[in-house]
C-alpha cells in the first residue's frame, strides 16, 4: 500500500496537469454519478491536494474526493495518448486541453460540497500530515502530548493515520531506528528530547522520501553503497528489510518482528 511520499507524488503530477485548468471533457463511468458531467465540463480545477490517502481535486461549488484502497490508481497522459490496456476499470477520466488524468478501479470516490470536507468520516479523523511543508515539529509533538495516545506503543501509533497522517510501514521503522526508539516505547514513557526528536525524524524521512523517491537512508551512504554494488532496493533503508544483516551504525543484527500483521525491523542496540 502506497504511503504518504508516494502519495503526494502521485497527487504532484497530478496537480500540474490539472491545477488552474478547465475541464474539456470528462468521463464518468459510475452510476452513482450519471449527469453530473455538466458539472466538470467548462469548469477550472482550483486546487488538487492529497490528504492522508485520499486525493482531492477542488472546483468552485464541489470537491471531487476519491480514496484508492487498495487497487485505485490514477494515470496522467497526454490527452493524445491513448488509454492504458490492463486488467483495471475506468472510473473518472478529466481532460484538459493537454492531458488526460484517469482514475482506474477505485471504489471510494465522492462528489462533496466544500462544508462537506471536514465532516467526512475519514478526513475528519486524520492527523497531522508529515509529507507538507506546513506541517512542523511543534504541531506533531502537541498532537502526540493528547491524552489519549499516552499509553499507546509506538509501533502501533505509527501505523495509525490519526496520529501522524503519511506514516506507512517502511517510514515506521525506519523513523523509530533514526529517532533511536525501541517500538515498545510508549508516548508517556518519552522525554521531551525524544518527541522532538521523533516529531522531526519523521517529517525529516518522509520529506526526503517524497524528494529522492523511497529512499529513507542518508543520501552519501546510500550512494556509497550503490557503489560497492548494491541494489536500489537493497540500499535504500536503514533497517526496514535488512533483518538479519548488521546494522550501519553499531554492527549489531537487525530484528525483524511482525506487529498488526505487518513487518517491523529494528536494532536492538542502537534502538532503547
Ligand atoms: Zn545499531
């Protein structure tokens, strides 16, 4: 599953072939929604945001909402190229007078009123995100002091998108090894120190992450290591995949564990 870096990316490219255009013709093949093409057609596209997982693409008088799951994906072309041949169904297509963007199997996609917008279900429920520029340490460590995440662990928070929204399952373990933070860790049990140095790991992963696509590992050892004839995928985290091979900073083995179904890998050592 996609996390926020890839998110935002998709949403990046999006953004450029919609943002500031007009519509010039759209298909819709969901029946919930036939006749609201007058609705898009002649329309410009104000702002295209993403928020947590779910994409939002903004007109005038309504907001187009859609939430891939698991098997959504957007497309964006050259409105002259022709429509990718697979095993997905067209949901959405929006062209402008240069591109086409598609949307592709989705199943959560919803034409809200702007006043709409705070009150969905799963917006309304979404922490602060970590891959925006607007989000900063001290907004993450005053979410993190509520009460109610006091007695959470770590490994669990992170995965959860009410607390930091963005954070998928590679960032998780790769921001706890960086902040140096043992998934068992509950928020109460952390210094002052220790937030702030979570708040800013995890802005600080995920932005490089949606700058150098998926790569969490600091840059000149990532090419050092590319060097010596790792693969991308080999040499892009610190920990995450890398159980049972020495941990970069202190040689010691890293652990793979499993929490909420889903992998985890830590160091014992340079993790407390
Ligand atoms: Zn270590």
């Amino acid at each position: 599953m996609p996390e926020g870096p890839e998110i935002h990316r998709a949403a990046e490219k999006i953004r450029k072939a919609l943002e500031g255009k007009v519509i010039e013709d759209i298909e819709i093949t969901l029946p919930q929604f036939s006749g609201r093409e007058h609705d898009f057609l002649g329309k410009t596209v104000n702002k295209v945001e993403a928020r947590g997982k779910a994409l939002l693409i903004h007109f005038d008088t309504f907001v187009m909402y859609s939430h891939n799951q698991l098997y959504g994906r957007w497309t964006v072309n050259l409105k002259t190229t022709e429509p990718r041949k697979w095993n997905r169904s067209l949901r959405v297509a929006l062209t402008t007078d240069k591109h086409t963007c598609r949307l592709w199997s989705a199943t959560d996609i919803l034409l809200l009123e702007p006043w709409e917008l705070s009150g969905h279900p799963y917006l309304a429920k979404l922490g602060p995100d970590v891959v925006i520029e607007e989000t900063t340490i001290q907004d993450l460590i005053e979410h993190m002091n509520q009460k109610t995440y006091q007695r959470r662990r770590l490994k669990t928070l992170l995965l959860d998108q009410g607390f930091f929204a963005g954070i998928g399952n590679y960032l998780r373990s790769e921001v706890l090894f960086t902040s140096g933070l043992h998934p068992d860790r509950t928020v109460s049990s952390l210094s002052n120190k220790e937030k702030e140095k979570l708040a800013e790991q995890a802005l600080f992963l995920s932005r490089q992450s949606f700058d150098v696509p998926g790569i969490t590992i600091n840059l000149e050892l990532y090419d050092k290591l590319r060097g010596i004839g790792l693969s991308r995928g080999h040499a892009r985290h610190w920990v995450f995949t890398r159980n049972d091979k020495e941990c970069y900073e202190c040689d010691s083995l890293i652990i793979h564990t499993r929490t909420g179904g889903r992998r985890l890998d830590y160091c014992p050592v340079c993790q407390i």
